[in-house]
C-alpha cells in the first residue's frame, strides 16, 4: 500500500558522523563500499542559517528492517529535480539531507553498489543567459562564478532526461562535476559521493517554469537514453532495484502522457517488475490534509496518482523545512524492496 506521508512527525535525529559512507555504527569504509567519501566530510549538524535551516544527519540506529543479502546488491538512485526559479531553497535542502540518507542506507540496506544520476525539470542548459553576458561584460552578473571560458553545452546537456555532470547558471554549481566514472551518473567507485552528488544535484534555477519533471523520468530510464552509446548508457541494471525521488514544488502540467503511462514506460524500464521501483515525492501539498506551503499550496493530482500506483512509495510536502525525516522514513520503503528483489534472469 503506497504511503502518503504530509508532516514527519515522532523521530528524534542523532548526529552521526560518516567516515566514509557508512559510519561509525557499522565499521563501513566507503573503499570497502566503492562509493566512499573523503574520511573528514564535516558531516555532522549543521546550523548554518544561510541554508533552510538546521539539518541534522540520520541515527544510524534505526527501527527498519534490514536487507538479506540474498535481496539486492545494487541500487539505482534517480532524483528528478525541478530547476525552475522559485527552487533554490529546496535544492538546498535536499544536499543538506543527502548525507543523512547515505548514513542510514549503509547502515540498513544491504544493498552496496550505487549509481546516483540527477536530471533536472526541462532539458534546456542553465548557462545560456550567463554565455550571452559574458560576451557583452566578460563576466556573468547573476552568477559571478561562471567561467566564460565554459565550452558549450553537448547534446546530452540539452537532452529531457539527459543526466546532469556539469549544472550552469544562477544558484547553480557553475562546474564540471568531474565524475570519477565515464557516465553522467555517479558510479561505484567514486572518492567522494557527498561531493559529486552536492554537485550534480545543484542543478540552478535558470531553468524554464515549464516544468516537465515526469516527462523526464520517463525519459531517463527510456531505451531512448540508457541503451549502448546513448546519453545514460548503462545506468538502468537488470539486477539493481530503482529508487526514484521527484522533487519539484509545481503541479507538473506539461509532460506528455498520463499517470497510468508514466507507470507502465518506467515498470517497462525493469522489466516489468514494479516491485523492483520505489518512488519517493516532495511534492507541492495542496491535495494534502495539512499543507505547510500556506498560500503557495497547489495539488499535483497527476503526480500524486502516480505516485499510488506503486506500491513502494513516500511522500511529504516540497515545503518541509528539513528533508531528513522525510529519508529517513524512506529507507524502510527502500530496504523493504531491496528485500523482496528477484533479479531478471
């Protein structure tokens, strides 16, 4: 039965700290692990008030169940990030959770061999305002830290559903992410996963407010883009469980299809098993009990269908001050599928 959550309440969070991507609880060197992080990340509480607020990582001592190892091994992460102007705050709060997720997934999932691939909300390259001013002022006001020596965007940059390695323009990273792999996903074997996904995942909002968050899923994990030679080559594995996180805070009105269809193209990407999919939303939360978004509330009845017909599914608000509840609650979701998974084959 999907699991509608609005506001997270009941958990007390413990400061952990991640030396590597496991933690201290489990002994879990990210080199064992192959998508360690440096041994000093600085994870801990933050309480920088330039962010969205306090973020605190996740007890590593939770009430889940734990994966068997005969379950899955492999995860692939997709986050679909809406990278229109009104996101910045929320980006912010999604890197700020990150680690917290990554803490408790070491410590309760089996699974150990992760691709983490973001794709942002409309296939359009961020950098473009910024190129323009650069040939005018050599520089770009909105986002001084753009270099104007930047070369321009690839096919895979402008393509919905494209993964995103190097995100440009206002509030974004303004770099090439440089992932260890040759992909535009995190692979095993990355040094730093907490530094390559604050990377990727600061995708800007210099995108359009035609968000097409669903049309982008479904494209990601088309045969389309992850077929031999194609954009995301390699990053949706017959043996991996896929673990979906839509993030967006507009009603998606503009990807093509219907609920039903998003379900069916992205149960197709697994070979028909909808048990090997766990979908996670931070939604707009007009549809729900007791919206936090006050004025800004809006439904998102299409997403929030699609959302249903999975059976291994969260939700919470795009307006919760801190998203690390929100994963925490997720990592039962996630471990439970990871549990059940019977590889094709």
């Amino acid at each position: 039965m999907s699991r509608l959550t609005g506001r997270v309440y009941g958990y007390v969070l413990g400061a952990v700290l991640v030396g590597g991507c496991g933690g201290t609880p489990s002994e879990t060197s990210g080199a064992e692990n192959g998508i360690g992080t440096e041994e000093d990340t600085g994870v801990g509480v933050d309480t920088d008030e330039s962010t969205t607020g306090a973020k605190l990582d996740l007890q590593g001592d939770m009430d889940v169940p734990t994966a068997a190892q005969s379950g899955c091994e492999k995860i692939d992460f997709l986050f679909v990030i809406d990278s229109s102007g009104s996101m910045a705050d929320n980006q912010a709060n999604l890197i700020a959770s990150f680690p917290g997720l990554v803490a408790a997934m070491m410590d309760n999932v089996a699974a150990d061999d992760w691709h983490v691939m973001v794709v942002d909300s409309d296939g359009q390259w961020g950098g473009t305002d910024c190129a323009n001013a650069c040939m005018t002022l050599n520089s770009c006001p909105g986002a001084p830290e753009f270099d104007c020596q930047t070369p321009p965007p690839t096919l895979c940059d402008i393509t919905l559903g494209g993964g995103v390695i190097a995100p440009m323009g206002e509030a974004a990273s303004n770099q090439d992410c440089a992932l260890a792999g040759d992909s535009r996903y995190v692979q095993a074997g990355e040094p730093d996963l907490l530094s390559a996904f604050s990377c990727v995942a600061k995708v800007g909002v210099d995108g359009s407010d035609t968000e097409r968050p669903m049309g982008a899923l479904v494209r990601a994990v088309s045969p389309e883009l992850v077929d031999p030679g194609e954009c995301n080559d390699g990053f949706v594995r017959d043996d991996a469980i896929l673990v979906v996180t839509i993030i967006t805070d507009e009603p998606d009105e503009h990807s093509l299809g219907e609920p039903g269809e998003w379900y069916d193209a992205v149960v197709a990407a697994k070979g028909g098993q909808p048990e090997a999919v766990v979908v996670l939303g931070l939604l707009p939360d007009g549809d729900l009990g007791m919206p936090l978004c006050g004025v800004e509330s809006v439904p998102s009845p299409r997403m929030s269908e699609f959302l249903q017909l999975f059976e291994n599914s969260s939700r919470a608000s795009i307006c919760e001050p801190d998203y690390s509840p929100f994963f925490l609650e997720s990592v039962s979701v996630i471990s439970e599928a990871c549990e059940n998974f019977v590889p094709i084959g």
